[in-house]
C-alpha cells in the first residue's frame, strides 16, 4: 500500500509540476490591459514605434513578425501587436491565438524614397493617381484582402515600353498580404501596385528583400530608389524619407492567446 501511495503521490506532484510549466493563461483584453504587459513586436515596424508607449510595458522586438507569433504561443511574451492583414494570416494557421476586438491604432501606408528624389516622389504620386483612377489599385487590394482573395497577382498590361531605366525596390517580405515570398518569388499587394506603377513610368521593376529595419538605411545610401513594404507615413520617418500619396489604410491589432 505504501508503494502505491508513493507511486500516486508522484503521479500528482508530477502534473502539479508539468502544469506550472505550462503556458500561461492570457490575461489581456483590452488595449488597457496592455500596461505592464511584454509585448512583441515586429523590429522597425509601427508596432515597435507605438509599443514603446505603452506605460510599464517591456517590448520585446523580434526580426520576424512570425517569431514573435512563436514567442507568445510559448508564453514568453503576453501579445503581439502587429498589423491587421498579417495578424488574420497567423491567426488563421494558430487556433490557440486570437485578435482583440478594439483596435491599437489606425495608419497609411505609402512608399518611401530619398529625400532628395523629389522627382521621383512627384512621378510616383502622379502614377499612383491615374491607378486610383482607374480602379487598378482597388482590383489589386480586392485580390489580396477579403473573403473573396483569390491572391492573384496583378499582370502588366500588353505593348508597355520600358524604356527609362530600372526601378529598384527594397521590401521585408515577411509582411502578408502586402509582400510575400510564394514559389520563390516576392509577391503581394505592395509588388503589385510597385509593378502598376513601373508600368506606368514605362520602367523595369527589380525587388530586393532585406530586413525591415534595414529599409530606410538602404534609401539614405541610394541603394534602392523606392521602398513598398506597408510602411506607415510617421513624423520622425519623415525626417529620414519623402512619403508618396497613401495607397492604403491599414490597422494595428493585438495578438493574444485564446485562452
């Protein structure tokens, strides 16, 4: 008998033990449960920018938007804040994750350039206009965000010239919906409408992906002329990059556990 009170009392301290070793349950939601919490977020991103707001909040930054998606099914951090698009694509792959209801914030996205590439900012504008226009934008959002995505990517029209040049461009394609890579190619909304405007430039479109925190640098050293990546227009990135018109209107959200 005692051999078997011994062999049952292992048993109970043994799951008392591996119990405390489990993820912890989730205790936010609500933006205001957020103070105090440690929050993940993608490096360089706006969630990166605004999480450091939060009062008493340790932010931990991650390179990828997925590792920090890691870091909170294993309870390692408390939530992810993290723009909406990409916040459905991890949460549609995790059942035991979930978005909060109340948004964090709102933002445009817009592409960046060299601040001394005001003729390219003007050029772009003007394209991103007649593309508004003529419905090319709405159709290539419509393929990517939505029940009805069929994430097909957007097709040059025929008899285009490419006569002036090359148009390089610098993502972080770790952004879905709006850069992906998919059969080894970066595709998404932000190559998409870039290849819309290439079109209507009459220029060749060349895409180079690095990390996001990376992007703005590879612009100051010329490396690149315009940067897609559903970067949002804030002050301080304005004092380090022109901004074109918005394309886009995007919301940060909040990742949590479902239980």
């Amino acid at each position: 008998m005692k051999k078997i009170a011994s062999l049952i009392l292992a048993g109970v301290m043994s799951a008392s033990i591996l119990a405390g070793c489990g993820v912890p349950e989730n205790t936010v939601h609500s933006v205001d449960d957020l103070e105090g919490k440690t929050i993940g977020v993608q490096l360089g991103t706006t969630g990166d920018i605004y999480a450091e707001d939060v009062k008493d909040a340790k932010v931990e930054k991650y390179n990828k938007g997925a590792d920090a998606i890691e870091a909170l099914k294993k309870g390692k951090i408390d939530a992810v804040i993290i723009d909406n698009e990409p916040a459905k694509v991890f949460v549609s792959k995790n059942d035991d994750l979930k978005i909060l209801d109340d948004p964090f914030t709102s933002e445009d996205y817009a592409m960046a350039f060299n601040l001394e590439n005001t003729e390219l900012q003007t050029k772009v504008n003007d394209a991103l206009k007649e593309l508004k226009a003529d419905g090319t934008i709405d159709t290539i959002l419509k393929h990517w965000i939505g029940d009805d995505k069929d994430e097909v990517s957007y097709t040059s029209p025929e008899g285009v010239t490419r006569d002036n040049g090359t148009l390089k461009m610098a993502t972080n394609a770790e952004f879905p919906p709006y850069e992906l890579k998919k059969d080894g190619k970066i595709v998404g909304i932000d190559p998409d409408i870039a290849q819309a405007v290439a079109d209507k430039l009459g220029m060749t479109l060349e895409i180079e992906d690095i990390a996001f925190d990376s992007l703005i640098p590879e612009l100051q050293s010329k490396k690149a002329d315009v940067v897609a990546a559903g970067m949002t227009v804030t002050e301080d990135r304005q004092k380090n990059v022109l901004f074109s018109d918005p394309y886009a209107t995007g919301v940060q959200v909040i990742i949590v556990r479902s239980k």
